[in-house]
C-alpha cells in the first residue's frame, strides 16, 4: 500500500466503519524508532465519526487489502481515549505491517470486559507485567508506564517501549506543529522508504522520493478531504521538493488553456528556468551540460495534460513573441486562426523536463496567447484550441473553481485528477481493480509550495454537485452517529466563524458538537439527559462563547472545545424539573442561570455563585414551565406557572403582577404575545394577561391536546390536524404532530410541524401558505437558518435514529 492519502486515513477508516504539550511530549516518547508513519489525532471518536460518513473512503471499502488491513485494528474499536492519540506504522525485515496505539491512559479507556469474542491474559518479563489479547484471532499486547497506554501487534515494541528514548527532534518539531483543530495530522518519514506518497500517474516519478519528512493536517468533511501541512528535505537528498530551491512559485495557468474535460494534469513553476534545469541536471546525474534552453529562456511555467489517451505538453511564457521567434516555424496548417507548426525535436522537451514530464511524442505545436501546445496528434490540439476559444477550459468549471478555493493559487508542482484518474490513481495501490463510485469527485489536488528550505503541502479531495435549480430544496448532508439520538439537534452560534454549529445528544448521553459541513468537533459524555435547549453565553465578555444547560443533576457550562469552564459543572443532589432559564436583563453580558427544583428555585450568577438578592425561593406547588424572562418597556419580568398561579416577578424575585384568575393550564409554555403574558389552558381557550394582571380569554375552539407558539405578533396554533397561523387555518392530514415553531429569518415568518407519523417536515409562511416542495423526510422538529452565511436557508431535522439530515432550500 503506497499512497499517502490511503494510509493517512485508513488507519480508522474501517474501526468506524486539547492538551498541554507536555502530555503530548509524553506521549511521542513512546514512538517506536524505526516508526514510518505517525498518524495522531485529538478526538479518535470524531475522527471515527468523520470517517464513516466520508463518501469517498467508504468507497475504499471495496479493497480487500483494506479489509484484511481492519484485523490490525480491532484494538481501535473498544479504545476510548480522551485525549491526543497516536498510531503508528512500520516494516519489519520481513515487510510486515508492525502498528502500535499509543495515548494517555485512564481507566475507563480501554475495558476488556467489553470486547466480544476476545480472551486476554498476562504474562511476566524482565521489564514487568505485559497484557497479551486475543481478538477475533488477532493478537495485541499492551503495557501501561508512566500513565501512558502503548499496545501493539508486536511483543518486541511493547518490550521495547518500557526504554523510553526521546524522540527524533525534528519529527517531535513537527509533530508539535499539528494543527489540534483538525481531524488528523499524519507524519511520514520518507527517509524509510516504507509508505511513499503515489501522487503521480508515472512510474519514474512514483519511484522516486518527494522529500524526507511529510506532516499532512487533515480535516474529514462528508464530501470533501481537505489535507494541508509542510514537508521537509535536506539539501544533500536526492528529493523532488529540491528541484525548486532558489526559485519562486509562479501562478499556476495551465488549467487556463486546457479542456474543460481533462482527466489529469501536472504543473510545475519556477521564476528562473536555468536555475530550475541546473537542479533537475544534478537530480537526473546527467551530464553536466544543461540542455539547450535558447528556445525556452522565457519559459515559467510546464505541464503536461491527458484527456482519454491524448497526451499534450503545455508551456507558458512569459514572453510569447520571444518563445515563437526561437522557435522553428515549419507552419503545418492553420485552424480557426491559429497557426499550427510541425515539431521534429521531441527529444529536446522529454530532455529537459524529464522526469516531471512522461516521455511524449510530439509531432505538432501551436502558439495560443501566453501558452505553447505540444501534442502528437493534430486533431487533439485543434480541440485544445477550440475549447480555449468557446471559454471551456478546466479553469471556466464550477468544480474546479470550488476546488482552487481551498488550494494556493500560486506553486511549485501542482497535481490534478478528476474521478476517473482518481479511481486509476486509487487502483495502482491495491491488487484489486475497482470500479468505484466516484462521480461526484471530479477534483482532486495536491500542491507543493517551495518556501525557503521547506514547502507547504496542500491537497484536497472534494465532491462537486450538481448545479442547483432555484425553488427547490436539496438534501445537503446526511450526518450519521454511532448510536440513536436521544434528543433534536440545536443550532448554536460559532463565535469563530459567524456561522451556525449542530449540538445534539445519544441515548448513551454524549454530547456532540457538529459542524454545518459534518464534521465531529467533539463528543462528551454526560451524566444524563439535557433539559429543554442548550443556551449560549459569554461569561468572559470576550466574544467567546459558552454552552450552559442541565441535566437531572447538573449545571453544565462548556467551552468552544467541549471543556468544563470552571467551577462548573454544579452537581445537585435534589432533582432538576426544567430547563435552565437564562437571563441578560440588561444586555450587558452579566448573566442570571435560574434553577428549578420542583418547588424551589435558585438563581446563580456566571461565576457559578448564588445570588442572594433574589428574593423568590419556593413556590406553593411544583413549577411546571421554564421560567422565561420578559422585557415590556423598561420593565422586566419573570413569568412561570405556579401550579394554577401563573407568577409575574420583577428581576430580584418580588412579584410585580398578581393575576386576577386562577388558570388551569394546558401544558403550553408562557410567551409575550402583543405585550400580555400568553398561554392556553385546558380548555382550548387562550389566555392573555395584561400587566395588570387582568385575563382575556378567547375561545379557540382548541381540542384538549393542542400546541400554541408565538411572536411578539403572530400566533400559531396547532389542534388534532388542523394548524392556524394568525386567522389563516390549514387542514394537514391526520398524524402524530409536533408543537409548531416559529422561524423569522432575513425579515419573512416562516412555520414548521413535523407528523412524526408519517416522518414528514412542513413549513409555511405567515400566509399559511405552504412553501415549494416541502413537505420533506424528518423524524423530529426542526431548526432553521441560513448556517453558513450564503444567504440560503437550512433545514435541520432527525432523519434516521441514528442520523442528521440538513436540507438547503434554494
């Protein structure tokens, strides 16, 4: 298995089918020496995540090297790591795959209890006690030291292992320089030889060494793979990254002049075209003697291009007139104004770009604007020409557009492929030939960036949709968890970004934060099921902002990175009965956390401190809806139902509004509807209270089970089949609804319910009129926003037990 982009990810790839530095410094002490790959991640379990619902590496499930490599990683499957984790890969003198898991150990992190179909047991050597494992007949040994968990498919690692050495200094500067924010950084050293990067389609560059150390950060999207990092070589190697020292990265144009359909393409740039071919000299060990460079003095940039079996090498200069009078001018014909010229010297180009550039054979040329168009084959460059006079090169395309997004627009060697080199690419690296589906990946690229005596690395594998017809709604993501969701995903706001994150919560109580491209930033385990919605606040009045929410019997406050923000979590020993009510009264970021306990209730500052001034304790009967915080004028209130009292306190707990009439409420939360404190009772009448306290009652005609929301203006209304939205009443199909939400984005009101019966999501406007091409699949209410700033609407909602669906609607 050679490809870098294959061992970067596998390695968790089938298992799924932030820490100070000196835990991470422990940690690398334990990297085998003779370790050729280094693959670490921070959160395995979103890694894992990441990768499951990956398009592209699920398809690579198809391999049987990739399933026979899955034995190798069973330990992967029961480990539950809370902090970084490395894995590690090297060769023994037979050419055997040696793999080692190396983290920080608690207890709960790995149980062997829990591992169906496996039998352990340990043994005594001169060192001390190793565990030996046997899962589904594959065999692991383990040992921890020095609170450090280290297992491997070899007994000579583990036993080599308890002689802690320090690390190689420049793999741990570069292990060190990983980006924790990404899902993967991976650490290959070259020097090895064992795993060495296939980017290429040639033979004679797939043999040879790109550099001696590659350090790749990955980030595992469900349709794209972004990968950037840097890559190292000394200048007494014979590596490719050294061809482009003493030069600058030029803007890579070939894509500019080629079809709009090639298959693959390579670039390479340089600011000094002789200082170029002196490098590409020593690195061939030809003779001394440069290769006539007259005709290409002016040359910047080379490439080569194959669509089906055309082959075309392309030159841009910087100086066109120049290049075309050095050239021969044996004029061959002319197509559609543009001259073509016979070319009898093949020999001179494969010279002096070899081994970048295959060998080709080249019969014609043709000057187009800034570039030179070698090719064999006459029809082939007057199709070059006419795709480059219509405006339908690569470069034009959507998908290639959205790719170079990601990617530099200026570098020393750029590789491009599209789906069906990438599958060609992909097959070279397995025994097996697959068919695989990948339609929708029609970019792939990797770049390298000469910078001194480093380059950067950038690569991305990214899917390219369909264009999208307006008034529709399409299925954007499809997110799948490991287990069954327990509660509906939330949108919270991502201070990093502007953009909206997803939370939501398993039946086994984790935690996940979710962003709005899929990917898994953190998962974490609760000690039970959150209460009513996640709030957001900002508790350092810095911009950064935290997750605050109950369980049963906690007060939780989370950091961006799913850390407890001290001193919480709050533990209580009395139940908590709602959701925790958050109150800014004055919008100035001094927070109230209100806690309610049956009866009782206890109000906190966001220090985790209880504030003694307020006033109200303990109500007459248990407090059946969250206490809401409303501001009418200058007035603040506190509003909640107190068995058939619905209570009206000022900020400090004393009540401002005695209500004239006991309610018999219906279950139905307490909103702020044109200035009264609105809610229904049971009899399907609404109710509104005045700040005098005086109730209006208007009779809905509502049945017993019936659901109610509002704004300040608009009421919704939601009774058996039959949903009212202001005075307008829609008559949905008999089913299992949810209670109606109100959205109002980009200044319109939209309404939603979900028939949990038949599993479809509705949403109207403030008309009740329906909107285009809903209803759509869900299994829960749903949230809505335009998440990710492209002045489009989402839709999130539960698909499957197990699964987030968001839909866009165009």
């Amino acid at each position: 298995m050679k490809n870098i982009w294959l061992l970067i990810l596998l390695c968790v790839l089938i298992s799924s089918c932030h820490d100070d530095k000196k835990a991470a410094s422990d940690i690398f002490n334990y990297i085998p020496e003779n370790a050729s790959l280094i693959i670490k991640t921070h959160s395995l379990q979103s890694l894992k995540s990441a990768v499951s619902n990956n398009a592209l590496l699920q398809e690579l499930l198809n391999y049987s090297q990739i399933q026979d490599f899955n034995k190798k990683l069973k330990p992967i499957s029961f480990l539950k790591p809370e902090n970084d984790f490395l894995i590690t890969l090297s060769k023994d003198p037979n050419d055997s795959l040696e793999i080692s898991f190396i983290t920080n150990f608690k207890s709960s992190i790995f149980e062997l209890d829990s591992i169906p179909n496996s039998i352990s047991e340990k043994f005594s050597t001169k060192h001390t006690s190793i565990s030996k494992l046997n899962i589904d007949n594959s065999i692991f040994y383990s040992h921890v030291k020095d609170s450090v968990l280290f297992i491997s498919n070899r007994l000579n690692l583990v036993e080599a292992s308890f002689e802690q050495k320090d690390l190689n200094s420049e793999i741990e500067k570069l292990l060190n320089v990983s980006n924790q924010n990404k899902s993967v950084s991976v650490l290959i050293n070259l020097k090895k030889n064992a795993f060495n990067p296939l980017t290429f389609k040639d033979s004679k560059l797939n043999a040879a060494q790109i550099s001696n150390y590659l350090l790749l950060d990955g980030d595992i999207s469900q349709n794209d793979i972004v990968l950037n990092g840097i890559t190292k070589a000394s200048d007494s190697t014979k590596c490719l990254i050294n061809l482009f020292k003493n030069t600058i990265p030029q803007e890579n144009k070939i894509a500019k002049a080629i079809p709009y359909d090639s298959d693959y393409f390579i670039s390479f740039t340089y600011n000094h075209i002789r200082v170029f071919e002196d490098h590409l000299t020593t690195y061939t060990a030809t003779d001394s003697i440069l290769p006539e460079l007259y005709p290409f003095e002016t040359i910047i940039e080379s490439g080569f291009v194959e669509i089906d079996d055309n082959r075309a090498i392309i030159l841009q200069s910087i100086d066109a007139a120049t290049t075309q009078e050095s050239l021969s001018l044996n004029r061959h014909s002319t197509y559609r104004s543009v001259d073509i010229y016979s070319w009898d010297n093949s020999e001179l180009i494969n010279e002096l770009f070899s081994p970048l550039i295959p060998e080709t054979t080249i019969s014609y040329y043709a000057n187009i604007e800034d570039f030179f168009i070698f090719t064999e084959d006459v029809e082939f460059l007057e199709r070059i020409i006419a795709n480059f006079q219509n405006n339908t090169t690569l470069f034009e395309t959507s998908h290639f557009q959205n790719m170079m997004l990601n990617l530099s627009d200026e570098s020393s060697l750029f590789i491009y492929s599209n789906e069906n080199d990438l599958n060609t690419i992909l097959n070279l690296n397995f025994n097996d030939d697959k068919n695989l589906k990948l339609k929708d990946y029609k970019t792939s690229a990797i770049q390298y960036i000469y910078d001194t005596d480093f380059a950067h690395v950038n690569a991305i594998f990214k899917t390219n949709k369909s264009r999208v017809i307006n008034n529709t709604v399409t299925e954007d993501l499809n997110i799948t968890l490991d287990t069954s969701i327990l509660n509906e995903p939330q949108l919270v706001n991502n201070h990093t970004n502007n953009q909206k994150d997803i939370a939501v919560q398993d039946i086994n109580n984790n935690l996940y934060l979710i962003s709005n491209q899929g990917k898994i930033f953190w998962k974490k385990q609760l000690d039970g099921q959150i209460l009513g919605r996640i709030e957001q606040i900002d508790m350092y009045k810095n911009g950064r902002l935290q997750l605050a929410f109950v369980t049963s019997n906690n007060m939780y406050v989370l950091d961006r990175n799913g850390k407890n923000v001290s001193p919480f979590p709050l533990k209580f020993n009395d139940k908590i009965t709602q959701p925790l009510s958050v109150f800014d009264y004055d919008n100035k970021r001094n927070y109230r956390l209100m806690l309610t306990q049956g009866k009782n209730t206890l109000m906190y500052d966001q220090k985790g401190k209880i504030v003694s001034g307020f006033k109200f304790k303990t109500a007459k009967n248990n407090i059946t809806t969250q206490p809401k915080h409303f501001r009418v004028g200058r007035k603040d209130y506190i509003v909640f139902a107190d068995g058939n009292t619905m209570e009206v306190l000022d900020r400090v707990g004393k009540r401002r509004v005695n209500v004239k009439e006991s309610i018999d409420f219906s279950g139905n939360e307490i909103f702020l509807y044109k200035n009264n404190f609105t809610t229904s009772n049971s009899s399907g009448e609404l109710l509104e209270v005045n700040q005098s306290g005086h109730v209006k009652h208007q009779n809905l005609k509502l049945s017993e089970k019936h659901s109610i929301a509002t704004t300040s203006k608009t009421l919704v209304a939601l009774s058996d089949n039959k949903l009212t939205i202001k005075t307008k009443t829609i008559n949905l199909d008999f089913g299992d609804y949810t209670a109606p939400k109100i959205f109002y984005i980009n200044d319109k009101i939209y309404v939603t319910v979900t028939d949990l019966q038949a599993k479809k999501v509705y949403v109207f406007d403030s008309q009740a009129k329906p909107i285009r091409n809903f209803p759509v699949y869900g299994n829960s209410s749903i949230e809505m926003d335009d998440i990710d700033n492209d002045n489009l609407i989402e839709v999130i909602v539960k698909g499957d037990d197990n699964s987030i669906i968001i839909y866009e609607i165009n």
